[in-house]
C-alpha cells in the first residue's frame, strides 16, 4: 500500500527505473557486475534491451573520459559477440537478438561519440587493436552460422542490421578500419552469396544482401580487394541469377512505385505533374540543404549491379533471365507495408525502364547523379559482346516500358511497346535523352555518355554484320537536332566544354552509317534514307562547318578537337557537295519547287556510282571504361550518399520479435 501511494504522490519527479537501465548505469560508472555474479551475462542478455537508454549513457561520456570508459565498452561489445557463438545455451534466439540489438546500439552510439570527439577510432573504441582480428573473426563466424542456419528471419535480419551498422560507421567506407576486416574473410561473402541463392531468403534480405557487397567492394578500390576479386570470379549460375533476380525485384518495386501510367487521371500536363513530381519526391535534401538524399532511388541496387557489370563478364548471361520472383524484398526495401505483386521480368528489361523514369529529372545534383551511374551502367553492358549479342538476338523479343515525358508536340501512348530485341529499346532510351535535354544547362557529361552508349552499340553491329530491324530515322534526327542546338548556342556552352569533342563523336557516327551502313542497316531503303536526311538537315552541317572552319584556324584551347571535326566533316560536305546540284538539275528539269522524300531519294539512288567518298580511320574504336581515374570521386560521393541513407533506413527500422518472445524460438 505505501508503494503505492509513495509512487502515485512521486508522478512526475523520478520514474523507477527498469533493471536493464540500472544495469547499464552500473556499468558506465566503471563497475563489473560479473565479478559478484558469475551468471550475471548469461542473465543480462536475457533482458529486453532499452536501446535510447543505453545510446544515452554513451553520449554522457566526454572526451576525457573516453579513455577510462573504453574497457567498459569493450567488453560489453565482446560479451555480445560472444553471446551469437553460444549454440547451446537455452533460450538462444532471445539472446541472440537482445545482444545484437545491444550490440547495435553501441556500435551507433560510439560512431556519434566518435564525431563529438575526433580522434578516436571505432575499431579501437570497440575492441582495441590488439583483439581486433579475433573479435571479428569470432563476429563474421558467428552470423555467418546464423545467417546460413535454421533461424528464424527476424534473428538473421537482426545479426544483418548490426553488420550494416558498422559497416556504415563512417561516411567515407576506406576510413573505416573494421571493414578492412570484413573484406579479407571470406566467411561473410560466402554468407551473401548463400542468402541470394534460395529464393526464400532472397525475397526476405536480398536487398540487404546487395548493399552489403557493394560497401565491401567498394572498400579501398585504389588497392587489391578480396571482395572485388571473389566477385570477379562468381561463375555459379544459381548465385549469378539471385544476384540478378535481387537487382530485379527492387527495381521493379520502383518501376510500379514511380508508374504514371498507373494513375487513372487524364491529361498531358496532368501526366507531367506526375512524372515530374514523383521522380522529384525521391531526392530529398538533408537539413542543411546541400547533400541530397537518395533513399527510396535504389541507388544500392545500382551500385551493386555497376559492380556486377564490371568486375564479372559471367554476369552479363544472367540480364535477359526471366524473373520468377513475384514478392517484393522487405527489410532495406522501403515497401514493405504494403507489398506489391510484380509482374514477370528479366533485369535488363526492368532496368531500362527505370532510367527512364530516373532520367526525367536531372536539375538537382542527386538526379544528376543517378542517371550518370544509370548510364555507366549501361556503358559497361554496351562494351559487353555477350551482352550485345543477347540484345540484338531476333529471336530474344520484349516489351519495355519506356517512359517519356509528355510535351505539347507530342502525345503519349499508354498502349504497350511492341515486342523487339533489346538494343533497340537501349537505342530508343538514349534517343529519348538526347532529345529531352537540350537546356542551356546542358548535362554534357551524361550526352557524352549517351551517345558513347550508341556508338559501342553501333560497332558491334559493323563488326558481327547484325542487322536490327529499327526506325534508324529517329537516331539520325537525335544526332542533328544535337548538332543544331550545339551551333544555335555556342557562345554558351564553350564556356562550360568543347562542344566539338562531342560533334565529332556524333559526327564520326554519322559517317559510319555512311561508310558500313550497307553491313548492319536492314535494306537498302534505309541507307537512301540515310542519304535524305543529310540532305535535309544541309543547314545544320553548314553551320557547323563555319563553327568549326573558325575555330580550327585560330590558336584557342579547342583548336585540335576542332581540326579533328573539320576533318570528319570531309565525308558530309561532299555528300552535300554532290547531290545539291544535282538535286538542283533535276528540280529544273521537271519544273518542280517543292520536291517530295521519294523524288529526292530517287535522285540520290540515280548518283551514287559518281559519289567519292574517302575511308575514315578509326570509325569503329572508342575508349573502354575505366573506373580510374575518371570516376573514382564520382563513386566515393555515391557510396558516401549510401552509407547515410543506409544508415538512417537502420535507424528508423523496428524489427519484429513476436515469434520469439511468444516461444515461437
């Protein structure tokens, strides 16, 4: 009775305290409670852990007591590493998960302790130098069992949390001495690869599973990594395709998310809003209103599959692979109250559409950002001769939905794409950029992507002779109307790059078509075409002649690109040369003012044989990709924006336990 009404009249000045609270009070007062009770671990761990109350004892600590409370520390982060290595303990599951979660909390509350305080180390402050090869063998052995075992998903998704947490410890993943680690045992990513194998687990944490590899790939890329050379070397075609069916699910999840098609409304500038606000509501600024977030953009699933793509040719025969996975990934993923049934794909397919959503919005940094990695991607693909004669097989047809941004010129079909190889689709995506982007804010990094992606395209299909069965004439209005926009704003853009690098990239296309075009266009019609649209865009290569004849003859810092420009522009100009008058004669003749496509092209067919044309070196060659040192800093700022989103997704998660605490263990 006098409890009670001493605890009713005290309302409101001190609350008792749980005994996990005065526990962890105890022990940060510098007391070991285990030298008066030899069970006193085995008992804690056994208590639900208050995880604020524990992350508020560690931010009390100051810089000067940051040496005395380390042994503290350390230990209670060993005791729950030891704990996950117990099998046979009772009641094993309940411990696993409270000491994870204690683990969890300590882990992120020293990395905050740390920042307060420069100059301390989290693998010192956790586990000291001397023991660090042990406690985290001990700590990858232990989940790795776990992670591979008879345990319940909430157990494995909890020892997965932790792992993530310290692997996010630090913004710039090289400075984080743990993960160095992490890297050189091969028990972890062994454990990965096992987890996107089954299909069950895969569903539950292949999202996780792929965030993960990425962070341990991209650790220390200037040096040899164990990690980036196992994955290299993955040629098991059941891990290959989980990895690939990951990638899949959490891009399609996007693709359904983002759909504007999907709403009901009607009108372009409705459908506008739409697009434009959804793909925009996915790039958020963080408080300061600098760095840009890229959560719920799948940014890791595109680091993983860039590193997939890169390091391991064996991965380019998993992208036309029909999915078979309809449940969209929980844990990491972001859309798990709600779970979507998605339709069946393969990854190129599902990848494909969405850089076309992604690719609507690239004012801000962070779509910027998304869309290069987006068009990297593809890059890597386009280089691949596997992965180009899986595009242009006749015989390997898909639908993509390419989504594109509704224009008063224009109106957009909801109606499906038709069914065609893929590289015509991945021709049609690029075209689609190049025609959509022309601002005096010109994204010339992403265009000079674009079109390198076409051009690697274009030199296989010269080289294996493959004809593809596509409406060449929009790729060649893309290349001009981009010449056109690049004369009509010279002035400009030559403040910001050489506009010439990029016209003698189109340019050098240009004359492939006119120099192999009889190899890989499908009739002879459309290399007439070919013919007719240089003709008609005569205007623009006129300008672009004088734009380049001045530059060229002048001592500024684009005259060698401008001469190269010159030089390829010989084939052009006598093309125009050769036909004007004859064109001309023939108008004359036939008393005509406005001649129609078909005469024009008859007259071209009519004069070929008297057509001189020179053999251009080189047509067919280009640069491979390389990581370094062109995008090295690029990749550092995407892992850095994917380490903070990571971490704040850990944060916000609650994992359920029910199964466990009901004795569902």
């Amino acid at each position: 009775m006098s409890l009670r009404k001493s605890s009713g009249h005290s309302v409101g000045k001190k609350q008792l305290k749980e005994k996990v609270v005065q526990i962890y009070e105890q022990i940060f007062q510098g007391e070991d409670p285990s030298l008066t009770n030899t069970n006193f671990w085995e008992e804690f761990f056994l208590l639900k852990p208050k995880t604020a109350a524990l992350e508020s004892e560690l931010s009390k600590i100051r810089g000067d007591q940051l040496a005395y409370i380390k042994p503290t520390i350390r230990s209670l982060f060993c005791q729950c590493v030891s704990v996950l290595g117990d099998v046979n303990s009772s009641s094993y599951n309940i411990k696993i998960c409270n000491s994870v979660q204690t683990m969890t909390s300590v882990v992120d509350g020293v990395v905050k302790l740390i920042k307060a305080e420069f100059g301390y180390d989290l693998l010192d402050a956790l586990m000291g130098f001397e023991n660090a090869e042990k406690v985290t063998t001990n700590l990858l052995t232990h989940s790795s069992t776990i992670l591979t075992g008879e345990y319940p998903g909430c157990v494995k998704q909890a020892v997965i949390y932790a792992l993530l947490m310290i692997m996010t410890a630090t913004e710039i993943v090289s400075k984080n001495r743990i993960m160095e680690y992490f890297v050189n045992s091969s028990t972890l990513l062994e454990s990965l690869f096992w987890l996107l194998s089954q299909t069950e687990t895969r569903l539950e944490f292949g999202y996780d599973c792929l965030i993960m590899l990425a962070l341990l790939v991209n650790f220390e890329k200037d040096r040899p990594n164990a990690c980036a050379v196992r994955l290299s070397l993955v040629d098991d075609h059941v891990t290959l395709n989980g990895y690939s069916q990951a990638i899949t699910t959490g891009l399609s999840e996007f693709c359904v998310e983002h759909n504007p098609l999907l709403d009901n409304s009607s009108g372009w500038l409705h459908s506008f809003s739409t697009m434009v606000g959804s793909i925009g509501s996915i790039f958020v600024a963080d408080e300061n209103g600098k760095n840009e977030s890229l959560s719920g953009t799948k940014v890791g699933l595109l680091m993983a599959f860039y590193e997939a793509v890169h390091l391991n040719r064996n991965f380019m025969t998993t992208l036309a692979n029909t999915k078979t996975d309809t449940s969209p990934s929980n844990s990491l993923s972001q859309n798990i109250t709600s779970p979507l049934q998605l339709p069946p794909s393969n990854l190129l397919v599902t990848f494909l559409e969405y850089s076309s959503l992604v690719m609507q919005d690239i004012k801000t940094e962070s779509g910027s950002n998304l869309t290069k990695l987006c068009f990297i991607v593809l890059s890597c693909i386009a280089e691949d001769q596997y992965a180009n004669a899986l595009m242009s097989d006749p015989h390997l047809v898909f639908r993509v939905q390419l989504h594109r941004v509704p224009m008063r010129h224009r109106k957009i079909s909801p109606d499906l794409a038709k069914p065609a190889p893929l590289v015509c689709s991945l021709i049609d995506l690029n075209v689609e950029f190049l025609m959509t982007h022309l601002t005096k804010r010109l994204p010339h990094e992403i265009y000079m992507q674009s079109i390198g992606i076409i051009h690697r395209v274009l030199c296989y299909q010269k080289k294996s002779r493959t004809r593809v069965n596509f409406d060449w004439k929009q790729l060649w209005t893309a290349f001009f109307t981009v010449l056109k926009f690049l004369c009509s704003n010279e002035v400009s853009l030559l403040k910001k790059f050489d506009i010439f690098s990029m016209a003698l990239q189109i340019v050098n296309m240009v004359n492939l078509f006119v120099t192999f075009g009889d190899t890989f266009l499908v009739t002879p019609a459309a290399y007439d075409e070919l013919y007719y649209e240089i003709i008609r865009w005569q205007q623009v290569f006129d300008n672009l002649w004088s734009l380049t004849a001045r530059h060229a003859s002048s001592s500024g810092d684009y005259q060698p690109t401008a001469a190269k420009l010159s030089f390829s522009l010989t084939n052009i100009r006598g093309i125009l040369t050769h036909f004007s008058p004859k064109i001309e004669e023939y108008l004359s003749s036939q008393s005509i003012s406005t001649p129609s496509e078909e005469q024009i092209i008859e007259v071209v067919r009519q004069n070929y044989e008297s057509l001189t044309l020179k053999i251009l070196d080189n047509l067919d060659q280009y640069d491979r990709y390389s990581e370094v040192p062109k995008y090295s800093s690029f990749f550092t700022s995407i892992v850095r924006v994917m380490v903070k989103d990571t971490r704040q997704i850990i944060t916000n998660k609650q994992i359920d336990f029910t199964t466990i605490l009901t004795g569902g263990e």
